[in-house]
C-alpha cells in the first residue's frame, strides 16, 4: 500500500517535473501537480501550503500535502449538488448555481458563473444534471492518473531513477524491514546517473550511488540485538506503600503519519524516590481477546518544567522495559515537571482507503415504536471512548476531559454555559458531581443522532477521528496509562495543552539520542553526523548536520533481519537543512521472541 501511494506520488510529480528531485518553485507548479494528483485545490488549500514565506516545496512535502487532502469522491460532489437543488428534481438551475457560487465558499462573480454554466450546459436547456457531470468529473480523474502511470510504466530510465529499490525485488539473501508504519517522511531517491549497476549481486552498490564521492560518504552501522536478554528493572521494595497518581491519554496517528497526544504537568511536593511508568491501556471487555494495540511501543519524558518552554531540559526518560510496561526508576527533585508521552510508530498500524471505507457497522437502529436508537456496537465503542477521555480513571468525564473529545472531533470547545445546559436543561443529560457519566455520554451522542434524523455521517467523523474505522476498529489509536509512584510525598498530575508540545517532545528524543549515542562522522565529511542510539528494545538514528548547506543522507536498511522501521521503506533518503539535527528513523523487532539486526548504511548523497 505504501509502494502503491508513492508510485501515485511520483507519477503526479513526473507529469509536471523531470525528477522527484526537482522542488516546486511557485504556487502555479503545486496547483497543477496536486490536479494531477487527482486533488482540486481551492485557493484556500493552496494558501495553506503555499504561505507568503514559502520559497520552494520539495517532493517530501508533496507527498505529506497528499496524505493531507483526500481526492474528490463523487459521493461528496453529489452531496453538495444537492444541496444547490433546491427542487431536488436532479437538475440545477443558473439561478441555483449562481446562488450558491456568489454566496458560499470561495465567492465567484456572476459573469464567472454564466462562463461555467454555460460550458456545463451541454444540452444548452438552460439545466445542469449534476450527477452526468460528477460521473464525468471524476472518470477524467482517473484517466489522469492512469496517463501518469502508464508515462512513467513506460519509461524505464524514469522508474529507476525516481524509484530506487522500490522498483526492484531484493536479493534473497537479504532480509528486508517487513513491517510498513506509519511516520513515512520519504523519499527522495537517486539520480539515473547514479545507477550503474542492476546485477542481483550489485543492487546495494547501485542504490548508494556508483561514484567513488558517494562510497567514501558512506557510514556503515550494525547491530546485532538478542531476544529476552534485558535486564528487568526490579520494583522498588514496599511500593504498593508508595504514594501514586495515575493518568490516561492516547496516541493518536493523524493523516498525515504523525502522532499526537496529551502531554501532562507533574509536581513533586519534595524530593523523593520516584517510579515512573507508561503501558498500552486494554479496553478489552474479554480477558481472551486483548486489545490490539497492546504491542505498541511507548516511552515517557520527563522536562523541566520551565518558565519559557524552550528553556526545558530532559530530566530523564524510560529506558528500561518489563512486559507492556517502560519503565524509570530515580530520584526527582521538588518542583514541576513535563511529561512527554511518546511512541515510535512502528507497531501501530497506518491509515488507507481500506480501513476508512468499505463495509461499514450500522451505527443506528430504529425501535419498535420508530425512534433511532444507538446500535450495540456503536454503544461499546462509545463505553471505550468514554474510557480513553477519562484521563483521571473516576468513570466520570469533567468539562476539561469532556473537551478533550470535543477538540478531537469537532475543533470545538463546549464552555461552561452549554455545559450547564447539559446538567440542568431540557435534555437532562446524567451528571454526577457536574461531570458527565457513561450513561449521559451516550444520551449526548443519541441526542446528536435523533437531531440529524438518523444520518450517521457525523457520528462518523467522530468515530474516524477518535481512530476507528468503519468496522469500528480501533486502528489508528493507542490509548495508554501513565503511573507516577513516589515514596515521600502525593505526586499530582494534571493534562496540560501546549502549542509547542510537538517541538519539545522532538527536543526530548533528540537528547536522548546524542546523550547516550556518540557521534560517527561519515567518512569524508567532518561535518555530518550520525548519532545510533541502541536501548534494549528501540534503536533510534539521529542525523546532525553542521554544514552551512541543506545536506540528503541516502540510508540503507535492506540488510536489517527481524526489523520494522519507523520509515517504512528499506530504502529512503532524508533531507536535513543546514546546521540542523534530525531523527532518521526508530527501528524495532517485527518478532519480539526472535533475535534481529539493525544493520543501516547512510551516504551523503552529491
């Protein structure tokens, strides 16, 4: 599926540029690449892409822009010219057109809607039948596309040189990363010039490049990794004596591959043995099925908690491991404190058209006496929803945890006056203590229901953004828990909001990295760095770039065993801006009870 979305990528890209490596330069050359592409950018779309400081895109950025912005499905454009037709006889007047193109959206003039209705107009009967032209809109898509892909099928210099190893089977004795993730931040890929060789024995040579510059820039790293063999952090004696405080969240894997999640503020009240832990949180109701996501991988930072953020430095951060639980033992100071969930990506599973559409769960049922009713299995996912917002684990949502939801799903607060309605208004929602239960939880969700009649469209949005998919899978999510034990004081921990949460937790695992990884230059230039931090369960490569010159580093998995990356590809490259650090990639085990091997080889690229 990853192969499938870049090969559409690239044959987007060739069709307006002669390689992936050439950047777009205005926001002309954008409008016409996401067309072919089979995106319809508006002027606000493109102003979010293309802001007055944009010089350049290069094809990294075409690719997140189209992981970002859906196609056009016909489904919505019907939709919407529906909505025009105000007789719903399946036509749409000038009249109709001009009303909603001068008044709604990216407003037109008059004139531009008389040149358009006149073109759409093709039986000239003064009529626009909206679902002709939906079916024609979206067949000249499609055979946009295929024109793209039959270009660049057809042109194997082309392929290659835009491909990389993606075009090409690996040889056998190599044991390729064999588990697609999520946080795909590729790909730019060599030059034809580059590529002198397709021997099955020479296909590494090929990929780094044949010149004699690109092998002395290479650094070659290998690590071989045993199973089981870490050493497990022992519990303090006596802590279930301890003083605890507990907190949920969850990661959240957005569209665009990256993931968010609460982050949270801790104070210690004084110094004190202090036993932090983070563990995938099982929503399961049955003890024989655990929940999915139980394999993710999670780690916790702690920062100081500083009066300018980016003052913060890391504190310390779980390093050890013991089952599902990653775990820090230490002492912590009296004062506040960060604390940065995070994952590395690899285990939790991506987003595509398959998971977010298809076959679908019915959301509503009609009673006997025709009143909508929530479904049973819309009910559970709702309990576990419930579940994942309660980030103080009392079964009861407070108007803060209530938000949490709201933000998710609608980018929309509910403030304290909508909140009291809910309490004590007309619809009488049950509350205990002003803070929402499960069962009032559900009266919201089946009030929102009754009000759209029975359309589940909404309901939809929330579940897709909460992470589920249409067979109300929790796919795109992983809740977790966090547990802070101290032994002299009641630690508190409350969830925190933070624009610049994203950039310090990037700080945080840059730190972690170069604090315990030392610095291999690649050979030939004194400048460029590769820090390879090895934990017991997680080896993370870092790229540090002190050159006054943006720098492409070429990395090499293919002859890694056992291995998932954070990357998703064997074969990528990774653009790092002048005097500038950036983590590479995250590389864990596909089979925990196996030994495996990290083995990466990374070439500055000419």
């Amino acid at each position: 599926e990853d192969e499938a979305f870049y090969l559409h990528c690239r044959a987007a890209y060739l069709s307006v540029f002669k390689s992936s490596l050439m950047n777009i330069s205005s926001r002309q050359l954008l409008c016409r690449a996401l067309q072919q592409a089979g995106r319809n950018p508006s002027y606000a779309t493109l102003n979010k892409y293309w802001t007055p400081k944009t010089s350049t895109l290069n094809f990294d950025d075409f690719c997140q822009i189209l992981k970002c912005e859906r196609k056009t499905e016909e489904t919505d454009l019907l939709r919407a010219f529906k909505k025009m037709d105000e007789n719903g006889d399946g036509y749409i007047s000038h009249s109709e057109l001009e009303k909603a193109l001068t008044t709604k959206g990216e407003k037109m003039t008059s004139e531009e809607v008389s040149a358009i209705f006149s073109l759409l107009d093709i039986n000239k009967d003064g009529k626009l039948n909206y679902s002709e032209f939906c079916r024609l809109f979206v067949s000249t898509v499609e055979q946009c596309e295929t024109a793209a892909l039959e270009r660049l099928e057809a042109n194997a210099k082309l392929k290659r040189q835009n491909f990389g190893s993606q075009s090409y089977s690996p040889p056998k004795r190599y044991s390729p990363l064999s588990r697609p993730s999520l946080q795909l931040q590729a790909v730019h890929l060599l030059h034809s010039d580059s590529i002198t060789s397709q021997n099955e024995g020479d296909v590494s040579h090929a990929l780094l490049g044949g010149t004699t510059r690109s092998r002395r820039s290479s650094l070659s790293n290998q690590i071989p990794m045993t199973a089981g063999k870490a050493p497990k952090l022992q519990e303090p004696p006596g802590l279930q004596e301890w003083y605890n405080s507990r907190v949920r969240g969850c990661f959240f894997l957005e569209a665009d591959g990256s993931i968010s999640s609460l982050q949270y503020q801790l104070h210690v009240p004084q110094t004190t043995n202090v036993y932090l832990t983070i563990q995938p949180l099982s929503l399961s109701h049955r003890p024989d099925k655990p929940s999915s996501w139980m394999t993710v991988d999670t780690a916790l930072f702690v920062m100081s908690a500083a009066e300018a953020k980016e003052d913060s430095t890391l504190v310390c951060f779980t390093e050890s491991r013991d089952r599902e639980k990653y775990v820090w033992r230490g002492e912590l100071n009296v004062g506040s404190y960060l604390l940065l969930p995070f994952t590395s990506g690899c285990k939790m599973k991506k987003r595509n058209k398959k998971t977010m559409s298809g076959k679908s769960v019915q959301l509503i049922n009609r009673t006997d006496t025709d009143e909508i009713d929530l479904s049973r299995e819309l009910r559970e996912a709702l309990s576990d929803i419930f579940d994942m917002m309660d980030v103080d684990g009392n079964d009861l949502l407070s108007l803060e945890e209530y938000n949490f939801f709201e933000l998710r799903t609608s980018g929309e607060k509910c403030d304290k006056d909508a909140w009291l309605v809910c309490k004590g208004g007309a619809e009488n929602f049950d509350m205990r203590k002003n803070q929402l239960t499960r069962q009032g939880f559900m009266e919201l969700n089946l009030m929102e229901a009754t009000e759209k009649e029975g359309d589940p469209a909404d309901l939809w949005i929330s579940l897709e953004a909460m992470g589920y998919n249409r067979m109300l899978e929790l796919v795109h999510a992983c809740p977790f828990q966090i547990d802070v034990h101290c032994e002299a004081a009641q630690p508190s921990i409350q969830p925190v909001s933070m624009t610049s949460g994203a950039k310090l937790l990037n700080q945080a695992l840059q730190k972690s990295i170069t604090a315990r990884a030392g610095a291999r230059a690649l050979r030939g230039q004194e400048n460029v760095f590769i820090y390879t931090y090895r934990g017991e369960h997680r080896i993370s490569s870092l790229i540090a770039n002190k050159t006054n010159q943006r720098v492409t580093v070429h990395v090499n998995n293919e002859q890694s065993r056992n291995c998932c990356s954070s990357r998703g590809l064997n074969v990528f490259a990774v653009e790092v801006p002048a005097r500038t650090k950036m983590v590479c990639q995250h590389v864990l085990p596909v089979n925990e009870r196996q030994d495996w091997t990290y083995s990466c080889v990374e070439t500055l690229l000419p």
